[in-house]
C-alpha cells in the first residue's frame, strides 16, 4: 500500500481545523483535565492544613505499619500521588477517544467519506492522519495538566514537604512512556470502534468503556488491595504496550475502501 | 484522452445482485447518461468505476486505468484522474469553501495557484464568488450541491461522474450547473452523468445506457426516442372492436384506447402497412393513419419496466 506523508498530513491539518473550530468537543475536552488537576490538589491541602491531625496517623497507619509517624502529612501526600496516577492514566486514553471517534465517524455521519475516498488518498494515510489529528493534542492536553499539577501541588504541600514533591521520576516515567502508550490505546480503540459503527456518540460510549479497568485499579489502590509504584505502573505500561500492537494487527483490517464504505453496523 | 471501456461489470452485495451484464463505451469528450430508476445501481456503478467498490465480476478501463485495481497502486493513479461528485454533497460544515476546497487540493497534490484560478472561476459562475471564508455549514441545500461540484473539479480530472447533479436545485441553479457540464464536456473532459431524470438526461446527453439492476440498453437518444415509434390510427365508431384483429398479428404489438382513436405501439417502422392492412382486413373503416413518436418517456418506462409485468 502507498504512504504519501503529505496526504496523511493534509488530513491531520484538515482535522486539527476541524476541532479547533468545534467548541462543544473542546469543552468536553477540557473539562477531565481539571477534574484530574484539581481534585489532587484539594485532596493535598486537606492533609496540610492540619498536617498533625491524628486522623491521619490512623490513615497512614492502615496503610503501611512501618510509616515514619514524625511526618505522616507527607507520606500521605506522596501516597495519593502515586495513587493518583492511575486516574491520570483516564485522560490520555478518554481525550484521544473523544476525538477520534467524532474524527473517523463523524466523516460516516456527514457522509463526507465517500468524497473522500475517491480522492487519492490511502486509507492507511486517513487513519495516520486521523490519529495524528487525536494523539498530537491529547499529548499536548496530558502534558499540560502535568505541568499544572506539578505547580500546584508544589505550591499546595510547600508548607509540609518544604521542597519540590513533583515532578518525580515516576511521574516524569507515567507522563512521557506510559500515558502515550495509553493514548495509542485509546485512540486505536475508538478508530477500530467507529470506523465499524459510523455513529460517533455510540463510538465514543464503547470506546469510553475501556477506562473502567482503570477505575478499578484506582479502587483496589485505595482500598489498600493494590501497592502504586514505579513497578506497578511499569507492568502497567507494558500490558497496555501489548494492547498496542494488537491494536495495530486488527487496524490493518481497515485499511481497506470497501470495507470502510460499506460497513454501516 | 482515453474515454470508458466497461465489459460486463457486476456488483454482488452479498447474495443480492446490484448491477450486472454492464457492458459500454463512452468515447472521450462525450457527455454520457446512466439512466435507471431509485435503486437500479447507478450510484453502485458509478462506485465501481472510480475505485470505491470492488467489482465482483467483468472489466473496466478508464483513463488508461484499468479496473478490476491492481492492488500495488491501490487505485491512486485512477482517483488523481477521475472527479466524483457523490450523492450527497459530504461537505465539512465547520468548514469554510477555501479549506473545503483546499483539502481537497492537498489530497490530490496539484498546484494550488492552478487549481484556485478554475475553482476561482467555477465559484463565480456559481455566484458562490465572495463567500469563500464562510463556513458552508450556513449554506443552502443548492449552494452545498454547487460546491461539491466545484469540489469534484478542482483537480482537473479527465473524467467526471456526477451523480444527479442538478438534485435540490432550483431551475435557474439547474441551468446554471446543466450549462458548466456542456461546457466542460466541450473543453474534452468526459462525463458519466446519473440520473432518473429523462429530462435532464435528454438536454445534456448524446448516449445513455438505460439500467435497472442489469443494462436494459444502450442508445443514442434519437435511437431511443425511434424506439417509441406509434402509429394513430382514427377509425369510424369505437376502436374497441378491431383491437382483436390487431391480436393476430404475427409480430406483437401494444396499443392504447381513446375512443375512436387507436394508437399501435410498433417496434419497426416497417410494421405500420401491416398493422394498417390488418385493420381494414378485419373491417374497421379507417380515416386517417399517421405515425406519431412516442415520447421519450414511454420508451424509457417500457425499457425499465419488468419482464413480468409488461402491459
Ligand atoms: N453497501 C451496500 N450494501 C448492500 N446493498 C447495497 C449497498 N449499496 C447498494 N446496495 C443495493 O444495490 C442496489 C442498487 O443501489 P444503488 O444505490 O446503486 O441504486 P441507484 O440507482 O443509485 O438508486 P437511486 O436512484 O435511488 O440513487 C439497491 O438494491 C441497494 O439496496
Ligand atoms: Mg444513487
């Protein structure tokens, strides 16, 4: 099959286009990013506000009986960050997933696929195009929560930690490895879903599904059942990075005008 | 400029048969017609033809092309030469016409400053000129039909399909849309038009080839209106009585009441002395016999009409 990078980027710039000017997707977008940066950080300021509550001793205590009890306050707060992780790791696979699905179904849904393809372009060009289009500003969108909660959090545990708590080097591992390896995910998965049902609200539900195992993660982390850490995430990452290449043996069965053309359900 | 070769093409969806025994050739230059009625494969041969389905049996060529697709190029040479105007417009509504059209510029990779002088023009004849930067999501159902045309063309392709241009527009904007085909036909681009409209059919094109799920015909439309020959024939008292004699004939032929006035439906202009003779055999005073062409119409209806319920 014919790869032509101008084509595929043709595509990326006419859906960039397309979502800039799509202010409804654009709030929806924006709206996980807060919830995944505030909440942290509402979570952190409880425990410094009283960083000597004795509450927190029994909390810290559930968790791990060897705690250092002269400064449990931080130990808290770098628990629920490695906690939170796993809830970050929601954003890079939901962002993508909204996107794509309006991307790939919405051309079905407009009935613009058919002029499209009957222009020169390979579908292999419009799915490179098309996850360029989602991943480019998911990645952008995850890195500035980052970036955002980093700020806040150091400004929020200044008082007990006295010094940066992030980024640290799990975090800085999650955002750059692991949550664009979860956006893959979430993009291929919404691609594979919508170029198959050609609705993009439907598309969008069962793509959005594939967030609950990390719903439960995040659960078992808390309940104390699961231990959140660099090996942790790591295995994490890897599983996810086999989910990968599936994803990318089941796509090369789109690539294919027909079949594109034709599915409708 | 290579014009279609089309040789027995047929399109399976799963047990259904779309289209088949497609057999035709439009020379380069020519304006030519898929004529046939709501679900008779127009719109499926037209996606044969221009790569986006498979065929399941029979050959094409077009544009030096030759279709069934070869799988290395993966039809990307036929699509930079062929335009396709889709039943629906399938414009991007957020969009405005520039970056509608310029998409369009990019996936086919022509140079843009040619490419906006004829979509320039074309915009202006169809008095889209001046609203360039306006998302087409505001437009009319015509606008949009316009633009898709406009849409289709930008590239310069050797040959267009169309398929039902002039739906959703108003007479003037049919005109308007009617005159650029003639037009682009003239400057030796050669057009494949679908449509269920004779009319329409009958001003823009020489050929048609009439389908419905299998090719019904393929005439030049003095060919076609020939078809329709009739012949009106006034007898004394009602005409009722010698249809009967008419039965007997060896060759068959169809016929219409109305009144006095008999009119035979013929299939060879030979046949009127016989039909005429037969007639006056059977004893019917006639006063007047003259042959009278069937509209076009009736020649089309009586090609799509089924075997089984022919009247
Ligand atoms: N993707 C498809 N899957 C199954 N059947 C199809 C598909 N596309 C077309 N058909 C069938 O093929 C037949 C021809 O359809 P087609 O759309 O080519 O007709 P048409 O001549 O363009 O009709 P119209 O004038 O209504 O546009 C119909 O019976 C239709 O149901
Ligand atoms: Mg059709």
């Amino acid at each position: 099959m014919s790869f032509r990078l101008s084509r595929a980027l043709a595509v990326y710039r006419k859906d960039l286009l397309d979502l800039r000017k799509n202010r409804a997707l654009l709030w929806s977008m924006l709206a996980l990013p807060l919830v995944i940066v505030v909440t942290p950080l509402g979570i952190v300021w409880a425990y410094v506000r009283n960083p000597t509550d004795p509450g927190l001793k029994a909390i810290a205590l559930y968790y791990d009986l060897t705690v250092d009890l002269t400064n449990v306050a931080r130990f808290l707060i770098d628990k629920v960050l490695a906690d939170w992780f796993v809830i970050y790791l929601v954003m890079p696979v939901f962002v993508p997933i909204l996107i794509s699905s309006h991307a790939v179904a919405g051309e079905k849904e407009k009935r613009t696929l058919e002029p499209l393809l009957a222009s020169p372009v390979t579908p292999l060009e419009l799915v490179v195009g098309k996850s360029l289009a989602s991943l480019v500003p998911s990645v952008l969108i995850c890195t500035l929560a980052f970036v955002l909660l980093c700020v806040g959090v150091d400004v929020v545990a200044w008082p007990v930690a006295k010094s940066l708590v992030l980024p640290n080097g799990m975090w800085l591992f999650g955002v750059f490895v692991i949550a664009p390896l979860f956006a893959f995910f979430g993009n291929g998965v919404a691609v594979l879903i919508s170029a198959r049902v050609g609705d993009s609200r439907l598309a969008q539900q069962l793509a959005g599904l594939m967030v609950l195992p990390l719903v439960g993660l995040a659960a078992g982390q808390f309940g104390g059942w699961l231990k959140a850490g660099p090996s942790y995430y790591a295995v994490i990452g890897g599983v996810v990075l086999l989910l990968d290449l599936a994803i990318i043996v089941a796509a090369r069965r789109l690539f294919d005008r027909e079949r594109l053309m034709t599915r409708w359900g | 400029m290579q014009g279609i070769r089309v040789e027995g093409l047929k399109k399976c969806f799963g047990a259904r048969t779309a289209v088949e025994g497609l057999s035709f050739e439009v020379a380069p230059g020519e304006v030519f017609g898929l004529l046939g009625p709501n679900g008779a494969g127009k719109t499926t041969t037209v996606r044969m033809l221009t790569g986006l389905l498979a065929p399941t049996a029979g050959r094409a060529s077009l544009c030096g092309v030759e279709l069934p697709l070869r799988s290395d190029d993966d039809g990307v040479t036929l699509r930079r030469r062929v335009g396709l105007l889709t039943e629906q417009p399938g414009l991007y509504d957020r969009l405005s016409i520039r970056e509608n059209l310029e998409f369009f510029m990019r996936l086919n990779e022509v140079d843009e400053v040619q490419a906006w002088k004829l979509a320039h023009a074309l915009l202006e004849r169809f008095d889209l000129a001046g609203r360039e930067d306006e998302p087409v999501g505001g437009f009319s159902k015509g606008m949009r039909q316009k633009l898709a045309i406009v849409r289709a063309l930008v590239h310069s392709p050797e040959v267009v399909f169309l398929d039902e241009p002039t739906s959703g527009l108003d007479p003037q904007s049919g005109r308007v849309v009617r005159d650029a085909i003639a037009e682009l036909a003239r400057e030796g681009r050669t057009m494949v038009l679908c449509s269920h409209n004779l009319h329409e059919v009958e001003r823009l094109c020489a050929r048609v080839a009439v389908i419905k799920n299998t090719l019904r015909s393929v005439a030049s439309l003095t060919e076609l209106r020939r078809e329709g020959l009739a012949l009106d024939v006034m007898v004394e008292g009602e005409a009722a009585a010698w249809v009967k004699a008419l039965e007997r004939l060896p060759f068959t032929v169809g016929h219409q009441l109305d009144g006095s006035r008999l009119r035979v439906l013929l299939d060879r202009e030979a046949q009127s002395p016989d039909v005429i003779a037969c007639l006056v055999q059977a004893g019917a005073r006639v006063h007047s016999a003259h042959r009278a062409a069937r509209p076009l119409e009736e020649a089309y209806l009586d090609l799509v009409r089924e075997a089984g319920d022919a009247s």
